[in-house]
C-alpha cells in the first residue's frame, strides 16, 4: 500500500515516541520476533504438594485490600510453606503487579526459589519472561496461560500452574516440582 506524501507525513508524525517505556513491553516494539525474547534459565527450585499449592492460592484474597474495595485489580504475591504469604503486591495492571512484587522481594533479600509466584490474572509471555527474570521457579496463576507463555515457561524450566482453583490446578509445564506421590489427581 502507498500512502499519498501528506497523508505518510501525518502519520510518521503520529506514531509514539516513548523515551520510557513501561507496561508489558510490546507497546513501541516493530515486530512480534523482538518481544518473543529467550528468557533465562532459572534454577531447579524445590518441590511442592498439590495441597501447599492450594493452600498459597487459598491466602490471597484475604490480604487483596485494593481489590477487596475495587473489585478491579490483579495481584502478585510470594508464598512459602515456612512462612505463607510473604509479600503481595496489587496494580491495575498485571504487570505492574509482578513487577511491583519483583521490586518488594529483592529489596527484602528473599530468593524466588524458595516458594510459588502466585498470580491472580491469566498468564502471558511477559508474565514468564518477568517471573524467569525474578528467578522464579514456579509459577501458580487463577487463570490459564497463552501458549506462548507455555513454551517459554517449557523453556526456561519453570513450573507454570494454571487454572489454580478450589477444585484443583493444571499443571503446564515441569511437572518435577509437584511431589508425585500426592499429585495423581492433578491435571
């Protein structure tokens, strides 16, 4: 397609300019090849029951404040069988909310690998690309993950649980860290 010279000129014009990006990192990207980026490999971590698993996802509403009032925000929280609930971070956005979690445990000195990431949004490339970042073996969310953000879990050898409901969880990626002998019933 050609653009007639004023109407490109209107548009060149148009397009952002963003000298800080921040958000999910695909707004200002040309192509979809420059977000797919390899994320690094994080350590083997340790194991989890389905039942702590149940039990981290059980903790979070409780201490959702913003959302308890809003009904409209995500959370990301860090739970350990030691301690439970360690931090929980909310934000409009669910980036922002991984990213505000992630700020919280290096700022305490508490390794990743110790516990579950816990998400309470779907879970996207972004989202892994963060969690492997943050050196996160496992990652438990509400709702189910992109197919992207599977291989990329897959990849950088993190545990991604999904669907992580009442009734059970999927597990997606690196079933390794569900102790075996109380996992049958997980999918």
């Amino acid at each position: 397609m050609d653009l007639a010279p004023d109407r490109l000129d209107a548009l060149t014009k148009r397009q952002r300019r963003l000298a800080g990006p921040s958000g999910c990192g695909l707004c200002g990207l040309d192509s979809l090849a420059q977000a797919i980026r390899p994320a690094p490999a994080v350590a083997a971590g340790r194991t989890f029951t389905p039942a702590m698993i149940q039990d981290a996802m059980r903790a979070m509403p409780a201490e959702q404040a913003l959302n308890a009032t809003t009904h409209a925000v995500h959370a990301a929280a860090f739970w350990t069988p030691e301690q439970g609930l360690v931090a929980l971070r909310e934000d409009v956005g669910r980036h922002n909310a991984l990213d505000k979690l992630s700020g919280a445990l290096a700022r305490a000195g508490t390794k990743p690998a110790e516990g579950l990431v816990l998400l309470s949004s779907r879970v996207s490339i972004e989202m892994i690309q963060k969690a492997a970042t943050m050196g996160a073996p496992v990652v438990v969310a509400i709702s189910a993950p992109t197919s992207l953000a599977i291989d990329v879990a897959n990849a950088a050898g993190i545990t991604l649980i999904g669907v992580a409901r009442a009734d059970g969880f999927e597990v997606f990626t690196h079933l390794n860290r569900i102790n075996p002998r109380m996992a049958r019933h997980v999918a």
